[in-house]
C-alpha cells in the first residue's frame, strides 16, 4: 500500500510544463535553437578550485563521509556566517548550530518532518509558506500530515508574505513558517526589520521559522539581511530559528549537491537524529571542495556581475514591457504577461523559448485566484549572448497584443 498523502501532491511544476507543450502545435518554429529559461539550473562556469580539490581528496571516495560533516567544512561555514552577517565572535557554535546537507532540497523537506506533529485536539498542525513559492515547501508541509496555509506574496505586498495578518487561532495551530529570502520566483528581499518582526512572531506563537536562503548571495545592489543577524538583534541565540544555504546558486555548482542548515542547537541536534537515519551524507571530497568555496568570495561576485550584466540586457529590452521590473535578488525575471500558459505556449511554439507558467508555482486563494496565473518565470542563466538572443525573441513574441489579453 502507497502512503494515501502522495494522493495530496499536484504534479511538479515541470511535469505540468511537459503535459503543456507536448501538443505537436507547441513544438518549436524550425530554425529556432530552444532556449530553456524554465529551470534555475546556474550556467556559469563552476570555479576552477572544484576540480583540483576533488582530485587531491579523491581517497575520500573510499571512505564513508560523517553525516556531521568535517569539522574544517563546520568552521569554514561558521567563518563564512560570522563574516557574511556580521555575527558577534562565539555567538555562533560551528559544532552545535551548523549541519551539511546534500543540498538544501532535502533539508528544507526534512524540517517539517522534525516539527509537524498533531497537537493536543488532533487537529493537523498548520504550516504556513509564501504563495507563490518553492514546491518542495508544500510537498514537505502534505507528506509530514501537516495543513498548508498559503500566504499571498503578491505585488501589493511586496511580493513577501505577511504572516502578522493571520488571525491568531492560525497562528497557534502552526508549526512551521517558510520564508524564502530573496524569494523564488519574485526576487524581493525581506528587510531585516520584516525578518525580526517574523521571528519575534513565530516566538510568540511557538512555531518555527525556517528561511530559506539560497539566493542570498545573487543580489543586484544591497546584500540582503539574514535570519541569523535578525536574531542577533533580537538578543538572544537562534531559538526556533533555521537558514539554508547552498553552493548551487552561489557558487555556480549544483551538481555538487551541497548546503547546510544552520541555527537553533536543539533543531540541528534533531535534524542530526533524522539524518543519522535517512539522510545522505555528503562525501569527503565534496565536502573538502565545500569548505574552499565557502571561504572564497572573489567568484562569487564574479557570478553577481554576471547576473547584473544580464538585468541590464533586460532592462534594456523588456523595460517596456508593462509587467516588468527589476528583482532585487536572485535570478528570475516574473513577468507579468496577463496569461502564463498562454504565454509560455506561444514562447515555445514561436520562439522556441520554455519558460515556467507562473500558476505552476502558487495555489489558488479563498476565491479561486492563482496569484501565479498572470505570470511567467523566466531564469536568466545562461550566458550573455544567449542571453540576449533569448530576451530579443521573447521582447517580440510578448509585443503582439493578444498574449496580453
């Protein structure tokens, strides 16, 4: 017998995608070389370091890897949190308060399972997460018998949720928060009053909230605030409090599967518990390739003008489109173009451009609203000929009036 809760999952965005350009009237006009801008999958050459490191370390490969990381990969992360948000020396334990993961997908999955339990009355516990917002988010929330609560992160909004609206029987009943920060797919970036104002709420409440905060080093002027400096300032340790990271956007690196949890001591003793049975642990000289990436920064601004250069060719040539602006982080344009689907048909079938419908990312509302519906998601990352090639034939396909409507 099947867990009856995978019956609670919707197909994955991409799925969705496949289903809606397999009509043979979507494939794409011959001559044009498709162009996949539907997928957060970096394009930019990894750092040359990744291939010395994994060949001088390559007897790891013979060894079993600890779940807890090495203490060098540990204290190359905590030097990195110390010196990337400003944290006081000692506030931060590189042995109690920091885990590696085989990226961060499974231990976003993993926290619900360590919080979602039925409380008192029976009643499933509530998890609250952005909408839009990161799939595996909801995933999590279904599978560990929780409710999701979609919160509206629209552009009247900021595009960043308000958990403070909730009434307070929501509030009580939850047991974890999702923030994304800069947020998947909108690019905003929570201020780090926003981030104290969630965290003193999920305290009073006695959830926790878990930020995820793998776009934070993708940003366009100002670096954003952190979950870890939020509770700094509150005073204080990181009590209910966890971030994640990941090597995969920052360091252009995906393939390496590698990311850490970090924050509240009696969380990431639980998540070691978890792991110790069913998570994977990631292997030595991945973990060696880790700690050096983590204590380089001069590839990782290298990656950020990258990704500038690549906004400016936007600007240059959708700044005109009615539904678009500049995200502040990461490195998705969410365009509002009137219909998603319709648009990302017409985007594959005459440009032979794939881009993501953006109600494949949200949930409708209490009156049966996608907040995605009118959007498209679009991830600048490849490189800047392509790049610019892709933007000129999208810039012509959204021009034609009846893609609007």
């Amino acid at each position: 017998m099947l867990n009856p809760r995978l019956d609670l999952l919707t197909d994955y965005p991409f799925q969705r995608l496949a289903t809606l350009l397999q009509d043979p009237a979507g494939t794409p006009a011959a001559g044009d070389q498709p162009l996949i801008m539907s997928i957060g999958e970096p394009q930019h050459q990894p750092p040359s370091l990744i291939v010395k490191i994994l060949a001088e370390e390559a007897a790891g490969w013979g060894k079993y890897p600890p779940m807890a990381g090495t203490p060098a990969l540990r204290q190359a992360v905590a030097d990195w949190l110390n010196r990337r948000f400003a944290l006081p020396a000692g506030w931060l334990d590189a042995d109690r308060q920091i885990l590696p993961l085989a990226g961060t997908r499974e231990g976003l999955f993993q926290v619900a399972q360590l919080v979602c339990a039925e409380n008192r009355t029976g009643s499933p516990p509530l998890v609250l997460l952005p909408n839009p917002f990161y799939q595996v988010y909801a995933g999590a929330a279904l599978l560990a018998g929780a409710e999701p609560v979609f919160v509206p992160a629209v552009r009247e909004g900021g595009f960043l949720p308000d958990f403070a609206a909730l009434p307070k029987a929501v509030l009580d009943r939850t047991a974890l928060a999702y923030l994304c920060n800069p947020a998947n797919p909108q690019g905003s970036v929570a201020s780090l009053a926003l981030l104290r104002d969630s965290i003193a709420l999920a305290r009073r409440h006695g959830f926790v909230l878990a930020v995820d905060e793998c776009y934070s080093e993708i940003y366009d002027q100002a670096a954003p605030a952190g979950a870890l400096q939020a509770c700094r300032d509150l005073g204080g340790g990181a009590e209910g409090v966890v971030v994640f990271h990941s090597l995969s956007k920052r360091s252009s690196a995906p393939g390496l599967r590698s990311g850490f949890v970090a924050g509240d001591p009696a969380l990431i003793a639980a998540f070691s518990r978890l792991r110790a049975y069913g998570g994977a642990a990631v292997p030595l000289p991945i973990q060696a390739a880790s700690a050096a990436l983590w204590r380089d920064e001069a590839h990782v601004e290298d990656n950020r003008i990258l990704y500038r250069a690549k906004f400016d060719l936007a600007d240059q040539i959708l700044g005109g489109h009615p539904g678009y602006y500049r995200p502040a982080g990461g490195f998705f344009l969410w365009l509002e173009v009137g219909d998603g689907e319709e648009a990302a048909r017409r985007l594959w079938s005459e440009a032979g451009i794939r881009v993501l419908p953006g109600a494949y990312l949200a949930r409708p509302d209490g009156r049966g609203v996608n907040p995605g519906s009118a959007y498209i998601r679009v991830a600048l990352v490849h490189d800047l000929p392509t790049t610019r090639r892709a933007l000129i034939r999208m810039a012509e396909v959204l021009s034609r009036r009846e893609v609007l409507a």
